[in-house]
C-alpha cells in the first residue's frame, strides 16, 4: 500500500489497496482504520467494486445508518444514494459533518463515485481538530462547556413543502450536543458546529448576558464566528471526483462540503454510514 499526503493538515491518497480485499481481510482493514485516524480523510481511485463490497467494507467499521431524506439501495440497505439529476437542489453545499442531528452522529462514511460531472462536484474536508487547536485562548474560555443545539428540520427540512417538513422535525426532534467534542478513539478535542447548529443551549447566564440585547448579538455573533472557521482553506483538502473514486471520513473530526458547481450535469454517490457514539 502506498501513502501520499495531500496537504499539510488533512488528508492522504492511499494505492495499491482494494476495498473489496479489505473487507475480507481484518489486517488490512486495520492498517487502513489507523491511516483513517491520522490524515481524517482517505481518497482511493478505481475502486471497481461491488455494492456488497461497499457496504461490507464500511460494516468493519460498524452498523450502517439510512438517511430520513435520501432514500437507500434497495437491495443494500445502509447505501445511501446521492443522486443529483438536472434538477436544481440546494441542501449540500454547506459545510456540515454527517448526522450532526443524530442524538448519536454518524461516525464515518465510505463514499464511491458512480458517475460525475466532467468537471465540477468536488468535495471539500475540514480538520475541525485544527480549527479548535487554533481558536484564540478567549474563545477557547468561551465555549468551554457550551452546548449548542442541532436539528435536520433546519438542514434538510428548509427546502420542503411545511407539512413535510414539520413532519420531518416531528420524527427527528432537535438534539443537544457539546460545542467542543472529544474524540472517542483519539481524545483530541474538536469543535462541533455546523450547518445543522440552530442555537447555543447554555449561552444565556449572568456572565454572558448583562441585559437581554446582549444575548442575541453575543450568541450569533460567536456562532458565526466558530462556523467560519470550516471555510478556513488551510485546514482544507479538496477532491476531484472520478468514477470509481472513494473517500472515507472520520466524521467525528471533519467537516465537508459538496461543490454545488456542476448543474445541470448528473452526479451519483453512494454513500455507506456508519453509526457513531453520543458525543461528549
Ligand atoms: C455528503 O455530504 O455526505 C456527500 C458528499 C458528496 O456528495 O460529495
């Protein structure tokens, strides 16, 4: 197996490796999971495999999740597919890690390109470990202990007719996860907004919040400022999708964002997701 690192902070090319092989092969799968802990982000070419090799890779990993919104492989439930046809939809391209309105997050994903734009559609990943690593000390003091909350109704859901999206937020209640996460596996500390963060759940407290004009300006202003640090291009690796074209995520650590550039051209992923723990 051979590895290239693509950038200074995130992200490797990894070749001579077949994913169908290492869904069969519990030491290969391991070299791969520790590269996957280190560079955040595998990408693999050629990966001419089947869809029963896709998903038993990424069930090494654990159990697979289905989307509420998009639909799975009926013959391989856990596939999620991302089709995009000539119509124009719009609740991608958003920096935003998998599941964040899960009480328990999407862990990781394996995603293989089944057809592409000729040019356009690539992929961005964020290192979220970096982006806190390098947050001002006060802002660190800030949000240490804050909890924000998060919800699909507001991702999702903002594109649909009101009934289904009220009924999207019915079935998928707002959920409460900490703004500064621990990873499981590695206790490094990364922070947890997204395009899915509605609001601070704790931000309101005598310290913070003099009188009541304080709370709104001093709430949204520093979510602002914590969900602009994806967009940051140093903490950032992007993509170039060919068919047969793999990515695996730590989704625990990144964040990502699908370039929305390529309309009216097709674009077809298949998505595996793997279940995640509760965030802490
Ligand atoms: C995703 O948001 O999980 C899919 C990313 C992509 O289609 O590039």
């Amino acid at each position: 197996m051979r590895v290239e690192q693509l950038t200074c902070c995130i992200g490797a090319e990894i070749s001579g490796v077949n994913l169908g092989d290492a869904a069969r092969d519990a030491d290969l799968f391991a070299e791969i999971k520790a590269l996957l802990l280190k560079h955040r982000v595998l990408f693999l070419r050629d990966q001419d495999i089947t869809r029963a090799e896709h998903v038993a890779f990424a069930r090494r990993f654990g159990e697979l999740e289905d989307h509420p919104v998009a639909g799975s492989d009926p013959d391989h439930p856990g596939l999620v597919q991302i089709y995009r046809n000539d119509k124009r939809e719009n609740y991608e391209n958003n920096y935003h890690t998998d599941g964040m309105w899960r009480l328990t997050p999407t862990m990781g994903c394996v995603l293989r390109c089944i057809e592409c734009p000729p040019v356009g559609g690539d992929t961005i990943w964020v290192n979220m470990v970096e982006a806190y690593k390098n947050l001002p000390e006060d802002v660190k003091k800030r949000i240490d202990g804050l909890r924000a909350k998060s919800s699909i109704e507001h991702g999702f859901g903002a594109v649909m007719p009101e009934e289904k999206r009220l009924a999207l937020g019915r079935e998928n209640p707002m959920v409460e996860h900490p703004v500064v996460r621990t990873h499981p596996e590695t206790g490094e500390k990364a922070l947890y907004v997204c395009s899915f963060t509605t609001h601070f759940a704790n931000y309101h407290t005598p310290e913070n919040v003099r009188f009541g004009l304080d709370k709104t300006p001093g709430a949204s202003q520093l979510l602002n400022y914590l969900l602009s640090q994806a967009s940051i291009p140093e903490y950032q690796v992007r993509f170039r999708w060919k068919p047969n074209s793999v990515a695996i995520w730590d989704n625990r650590s990144t964040q990502h964002y699908a370039v929305m550039d390529y309309w009216p051209a097709p674009r077809k992923m298949e998505r595996a997701a793997i279940i995640g723990d509760k965030p802490y």
